[in-house]
C-alpha cells in the first residue's frame, strides 16, 4: 500500500506537469480572468490580502492583488524567515522592489513592515472540492494558516489553474484547508463543507 506522502508525490508531478502543460497566453489569461472575477469574501477597506511572488510556473496572482488594492485592500507577501518555521507577512506595494530571499523567491524587505492579514492567497500543486491541497512538500502554508486562525478570523484562498484538480488528497490532521479556490474557470466556495 502506497503511503499517503508517495501518493501526494505522484498527485504533485501529475498536477504539475498538467500545469506546465500551458501556454504563455493561457497562463495570462488565466490570471486576468481570476483578476475579473468579483471575490465572494467580503473586503472591508484596509483588509490585508497576502499573495505570493509566483514561482515554478504558478498561476501570477499580481493581476488579482492589484484589483484588490483598487478595492482598497492593503496589500502584503510572505517571507521565509528559516526551514520549518511559519512563514511571516510583510507589508508590499506593487511599486515596491523586492528582494530574493533565501530560496530565490522575491519577498519585501526587513524594512517593510510585518502584518497579519486578513485574507492569504495560497500557491499550490494540486487541489481537490474538499479544501484539500498540495504544496511542495515543505508545510510552510499548513504551519501558518493555523496560526493565523488563531490570531483572527482569516480566509485561506487557494489559486490555481483548473488543470490542477485532483479527485482527492490524501490529507492529514496537520494540512490546513482552504476556504475558496480560485481557478481561471471558476470560484469554488469550501466554506458551507
């Protein structure tokens, strides 16, 4: 019987490769078509939303996140502080540089400032309809998310493209879930399950 990190392991290159399947139009597309949508979270002006400096062939959520700013949300990214440690929010404005950080991902600054937000636009490998995900194996989402939630009340956006569905992923008790997923296709609500 395969195990549950092996069978993420072949759900994760399947998905993947799915998603390198894509062309340049297709990926920009896909992110504008997210940007378009109306998000059904209630954003409050000055609500946090975090993204992500997309990496691998990751669906570029910049178009989203300045759409939200438009809508007045404060805008943040997250940075890796050390392996095996949650990851930290740092306030970001698209006009802002931004600096590699230890895993070449680009990331704001020490000098920005830190934040807890409100909203967290999650990256991923694959997903399924029951607020599952796969990451890239390292937990640094599934140790964050829930110390956010202990902090306030948070929701946890997964973004992606809709090659990147699975049936099911093998879950843990130690994997956060997702309360939307937002692909180029559609907005899928987890909330209500």
């Amino acid at each position: 019987m395969q195990s549950s990190q092996s069978m993420k392991q072949v759900l994760r290159a399947a998905a993947l490769a799915r998603r390198e399947a894509l062309s340049h139009g297709q990926r920009h597309d896909g992110a504008q078509a997210i940007a378009a949508r109306d998000l059904p979270v209630e954003l409050p002006t000055g609500a946090i939303v975090a993204g992500f400096s997309p990496i691998r062939g990751e669906i570029d959520p910049f178009p989203l996140m300045e759409t939200l700013m438009a809508k007045g949300a404060t805008l943040a990214l997250p940075v890796s502080i050390a392996p095996g440690q949650p990851l930290l929010f740092r306030e970001w404005t698209p006009d802002a540089p931004l600096v590699r950080g230890p895993y070449g991902i680009f990331e704001p600054s020490s000098d920005a400032e830190e934040v807890d937000p409100d909203i967290v636009l999650v990256p991923l490998a694959a997903f399924d309809r029951a607020g599952h995900r796969i990451g890239y194996g390292a937990g640094y989402y599934d140790r964050t998310l829930p110390l956010l939630r202990k902090l306030k009340k948070i929701t946890a956006v997964g973004v992606a493209f809709a090659v990147q569905e699975i049936e099911s992923v093998p879950s843990s008790e130690h994997d956060a879930p997702l309360d939307l997923v937002l692909t180029d296709r559609e907005v899928i609500d987890l909330r209500s399950l």
